[in-house]
C-alpha cells in the first residue's frame, strides 16, 4: 500500500514539472552587483577610517584606489571582507570548547573535567 503510495507521488512529481522562469542577468547582476558600493561603505564607516587613520592611510586615498580596481578585483575584495569574521576575538571560541567539553563530560563520553558526574 505504501509502495503503491510512494510511486504514484514519484510519477507525479516526475511527469508535471514546476513552471520555471528564465530571465537575461546584466553583467553587475552576474558579477554580484553591489561590491564596490559596499566597498565604499564600508570605507564610509568611521571605525574603519579611524582604523585607517591608524596606519597612516587617508580615507579619500583609499576611495580612489577603490575607483580604480577592476571589477574582478573590487568582488573579489567584497567576498573577502564578506567572508571575514565580524568579532575576531578568541574569548568566544575558547568558552564554546569548554562548553562542549563540559557536555560531553556530563553525558559520559569523555572523562575530563573531576568536578562532574556522567549522567550514566
């Protein structure tokens, strides 16, 4: 009965495909458009120009040098920065290890921490 169930939903997902929408992409669309608009906001931001500041860089100076990259080169800067972590510091990931580690002493699977009892 199930079987008979599960191929009829099969044929019927196979024989009526869902309608489909194709469309023409403009080459800032397929590049990811926005890259060197987000760029320059981020260059807006006054933490970073004062981080900027910091290293002897002028704000405007990096704008312009922003302008001038080749759109290859401004994607592949936003996916960077994209790709970043946003906190950065190691106090997160050092409280999620023994947060773990504390779990998994308490279920029973390891022995490390002889302040715990295991669960089993």
């Amino acid at each position: 009965m199930i079987r008979r169930l599960i191929a009829t939903v099969l044929v019927i997902c196979i024989a009526a495909p869902l309608p489909s929408q194709a469309a023409m992409l403009a080459t800032d669309q397929a590049l990811g458009a926005g890259g060197r608009a987000r760029v320059t906001q981020l260059l807006e931001r006054a933490d970073v120009q004062a981080r900027l500041a910091q290293y002897g860089v002028n704000a405007q100076d990096a704008k312009a040098r922003v302008a001038a990259l080749s759109d290859d080169e401004v994607a592949r800067l936003a996916s960077t920065i994209e790709s970043l972590p946003a906190g950065g510091d190691i106090i997160g990931a050092v409280v999620l290890v023994f947060l773990v580690l504390l779990l998994t002493d308490i279920l029973g699977f390891t022995k490390i921490f002889p302040f715990t009892k295991p669960i089993r």
